[in-house]
C-alpha cells in the first residue's frame, strides 16, 4: 500500500482501487490508517480536504511527519473525548462538522496536553483535552483558560438577537436528553 500511495503522489485514489492493491483483503482500511497514524505519511480524506468525496484518498507529501510514541491509550482516549463532549475545548467546533475557522475542513478532534509533556504534563485524563486539529496546529504549547460564567454571558448579550436565538435552540438539542 505504502509503494501505491508514493508511486501516485498527489493523485486521487478511491476505496475500490485501494483494495485492489491490498489484494482484495477487508483490512485494507486499517493499513492506510496505520499508514497515517504510525507511519506518519499525511493521506487525506475528505474529512480533511473539501474537495475529496468520502471513500476517495490523496498522499500530498512523500516525506512522512516524524513517528511519535503512543501513551495514551485508547480508553483514555475515549473517555477525554466522551467528557468533553466530542468538542473543542479551544474553538468548540464538533467533531465531523465544517470547522468554523476553516470550512473548507471537517473538524477532526485530537487529543491534547493541557500542560505540555515538555514543560512537566503527564498522559492522565486530567490533564488532557479534545482539540480539534486547525487549534492544534496552532497551539504549540500555548494554553488557553476556559472563559468565565460571566464572560459568557457578556458575549452572548453582545450577539445580535438571532444569534442568541441559535445559541439557546442548540443548547436545548445538546441538553434535551440529559
């Protein structure tokens, strides 16, 4: 899979092509996220890119991003990400919606370090966030404290009317069921 992707840099491949090459196997999904997660190579999909429709693929750059050590494990993972609500705790974007900062992507969350392993944070729950990945890029070690009751308040007067009015309809659907 790996020789594919780099003999057809920057072109879009689709899921049936990619399975041909995987010899028909039904794993062939898990070897390109494998080639994203572990390897490092940047495939794009249209959770990233737009343009892509879902099931098609693209390999933009043929240097892979550096391999990293995976301490977190996925029940932690999970349990940041089911605590934060599947949002943002930097923007608020939700996972799988248009980013509000960039709509040309789909919000694609990740899991951050509230204090960075580099300046003394650990891998425990308590001290990470879900962080969409356009705040991500950006962070680099910079930590933002989560505003106030009060300051929410005094952003939410400045909206104008409508705004409020879709702010109260959402948090009526994300709180219905609880």
């Amino acid at each position: 899979m790996r020789a594919h992707f780099l003999a057809n840099l920057g072109r879009i491949m689709d899921s049936e092509e990619l399975r041909q090459v995987a010899g028909g196997i039904s794993e062939w999904g898990r070897r390109v996220r494998e080639l994203r997660t572990e390897e490092g190579y940047r495939i794009l999909t249209h959770n990233d890119l737009a343009t892509l429709k879902p099931g098609q693929y693209l390999l933009d750059d043929p240097k892979p991003l550096p391999a990293f050590e995976r301490a977190i494990s996925k029940e932690v993972r999970a349990y940041v990400l089911d605590r934060n609500g599947f949002t943002c705790q930097m923007c608020g974007a939700a996972a799988g919606e248009s980013h509000p900062y960039d709509e040309t992507r789909k919000t694609r969350l990740h899991i951050g370090h509230i204090i960075d392993k580099s300046q003394g944070g650990t891998d425990d729950a308590g001290n990470l966030r879900a962080i969409c990945s356009v705040c991500n890029e950006g962070a680099s070690n910079i930590t933002l404290d989560r505003p106030s009751f009060h300051k929410l308040i005094v952003q939410v007067r400045r909206a104008t009317a409508s705004d409020q009015k879709a702010l109260l309809g959402w948090l009526k659907q994300k709180y219905e069921s609880q």
